[in-house]
C-alpha cells in the first residue's frame, strides 16, 4: 500500500546518513576543520516548510487506537505520578524483552561513565562514515535501551548505518539538564572518534525529540559542530503543555493523558536550572529537520509550532502528519504498516541529509 502524500511545496528530502558499525576513527576531509560543518553559511530569510499529510488507513492503524484508549489511557487515567512510581519505573525497559532486535541485527555496549548505551547495526549495515546517534522516549523517567532497540535496528538498517542508542539518567535519578549533559557526553566520544558533525544526525521520539534539539544547541553553544540532521518522532518539545493542552487532541489522544505529562515539569528542573523554551530558542544555526507526528495524538501541537519556528529562523524542516496515527506509532511498526513506512522515510532522510554533506565536504 502506498501512502497518499499531499506536500504543500515541492522540495528535496532535506535529511540522509550513513553510520558504522563499530565507530571506527574517520580521517578529517580536505580542506575542512575536523568536527566542522563544511555547509554553514544559510540564509537568514525564513524557509518554506514542507508540510505532507500521509495516509494511515491501514487494519492496524485502525484498531490500535481504540485498542490503546481502552488498555493503556484507562491504566495511566487511574494513577498519578508519585515519586515511588517513577522509582519504579525503570522496569518498564525490561518489557523490551519481549521485542527483541530483527534477524540479523548486531548490538553491542559502550560504557560511559553513569550512563550505558548501545552500539546497533540493523540486518545488513556494515561500516559506513557516517551514523546517527538516538535518545529514546519515555517521558525522561521510563523506557531504555531494551524497549527501543527494535526501533533502532530499523532506522539502522533503512538508513544503512549504525545508530547510537543513548540510555540517559532519568527522572528521579536526575533532572533534566543532566540527561541532556550525558547526551552530550555520547556525541562528544563520536566526535573524539573522528567523526566530524555534518556525518552524525541525532534522533529522536517524544522526550527524546526534545533532546535531538536540546543536545544540538548546547553542543553548539559550546563550540562544537552542529549535527548533520535531527529526526524528532512525536516530539515532546512544549514542557508546559500549554499548547497541548488546549488542542482539541489533548482530550482525545489514545493513551497519553496530557495533565501527567505536564506534572511531569516541575520535576525536570533543577533548584537553579531554568528550562528552555525550545520553541523560543534560536534555532537558526540548525541542520535540516525531519518531524513525524500521528494525526490524532497530543503531541501533534508541538510538532507543528516547531516546524513553524523552523521554518522562521531559516531552517529547511519537513513535517509529516501520518493520518490515524498515534503516539511514536513507528514502535508498533509490526502492528501498523505505516510504522514501516515511516521508517523508510526517515532512512531516506538520512542517506539524503548525510550524502549533502558529504560532497560538501569533498568540494
């Protein structure tokens, strides 16, 4: 089946990579700075986003929601989330077990000082210059390694490159400029291992959209380079879900009822940390931008203030609206067949994004 695409401006895919497997040492490229982008100059005038409204009218599509709406937002509608719960929320990586990485996917640890992470080479990836380095979801305080590496090693192997898979510290463990301070820490070792920026695009679902965006400007603000693309899935980018809120999907999304995400605030700042505001940073010295959304979830807000704000600092963004979908539906990819779907196109984007820089490089 064949997605229905309605693209509001005819452009290029502004996004594609190519990673390796064992994060091997990269010589720098002629002529360029090592970790430099080789194609920061931009234009200060606002970019026209590409908007696309994709079809989602798949068997599964149709019955997850309901099936979620039933299960999963009647489980979380009852409870609140107390600091025990969070305590124990960690368990909820050890439900990935029961999703265990593709045929032929290869996995293996890198260690990091407090935090673990996870080398994934999808059914077929071998070593390539470039590679994507991904945070997982779960609201900063649940999911891991174990719950997304199904995920991974399928934007590995659509992109044909080796993904980074993060598992930052959480909530309750710590607030939410540490987690962005061991993100940071992960694409510091890809860049000590010779990688330079343009050949790694960060990823990234709900909160570990607002990571992909949150970890390029703090990168940037300490002098190192810009990634070569972000790829948000269901970004979770309003942390006061005031936007949210007051979207008429906000009382209707499937499983994620938008008042405990938005309790969830006060918790991931520090005594003297001040969040920001992603939605009102400077985002003009980002890469090019790659966001998918579901139609019906709560999140969907986010994703479209950001495009806009994308597309006004100069950002070359594409928004995808996958019609029926919910949350992060790219997880559930062996129930709807537009979580398949999706993935390609961000493999796409990868290769695409990455490919650019490459002969910009070279030039």
């Amino acid at each position: 089946m064949s997605p229905e695409t309605r693209t509001h401006q005819q452009t290029d895919p502004q996004t594609g990579a190519d990673p390796h497997q064992n994060a091997p040492d990269r010589d720098t490229a002629p002529g360029t700075t090592p970790g430099t982008r080789p194609d920061t100059a931009r234009s200060a005038a606002r970019a026209e986003p590409v908007i696309e409204t994709r079809a989602g009218d798949s068997r599964g599509a149709r019955l997850l929601g309901p099936l979620l709406r039933r299960t999963i937002r009647r489980l979380m509608n009852r409870g609140r989330l107390t600091p025990r719960l969070l305590r124990l929320a960690y368990l909820v990586d050890y439900l990935g077990l029961l999703l265990p990485a593709p045929r032929g996917a290869r996995v293996r640890r890198v260690a990091f000082p407090g935090f673990k992470a996870e080398l994934v080479a999808g059914a077929g990836v071998r070593g390539s210059e470039n590679t994507v380095l991904y945070f997982h979801g779960g609201g900063f305080f649940s999911c891991g390694l174990r719950t997304h590496r199904r995920l991974v090693a399928r934007i590995s192997r659509a992109a044909g490159v080796p993904v980074l898979n993060v598992a930052y510290r959480q909530l309750p463990e710590v607030n939410l400029a540490a987690s962005v301070r061991d993100c940071l820490e992960a694409y510091r070792l890809l860049l000590s291992r010779g990688y330079q920026g343009h050949q790694v695009v960060f990823g990234g679902d709900s909160a570990g959209g607002y990571l992909a965006f949150a970890v390029a400007l703090a990168a940037m603000a300490e002098g190192l380079p810009a990634p070569g693309g972000i790829v948000a899935l269901s970004p979770w980018l309003d942390l006061d879900c005031t936007h949210s809120a007051a979207h008429p999907n906000g009382a209707t999304d499937p499983y994620i009822p938008v008042q405990h995400i938005a309790a969830l605030r006060a918790l991931l700042a520090g005594p003297d940390d001040a969040l920001e505001s992603l939605l009102e940073a400077d985002l003009s010295a980002l890469p090019p931008v790659l966001i998918q959304v579901g139609s019906v979830e709560v999140l969907r807000s986010d994703a479209e203030l950001m495009t806009a704000a994308l597309a006004a600092a100069g950002v070359a963004v594409r928004l995808q609206i996958w019609l029926r979908q919910v949350h992060v539906f790219q997880a559930f990819a062996d129930f709807v067949a537009e979580g398949h779907l999706a993935i390609d196109d961000i493999g796409g984007f990868i290769r695409a994004t990455t490919r650019r820089a490459d002969d910009a490089a070279a030039a």
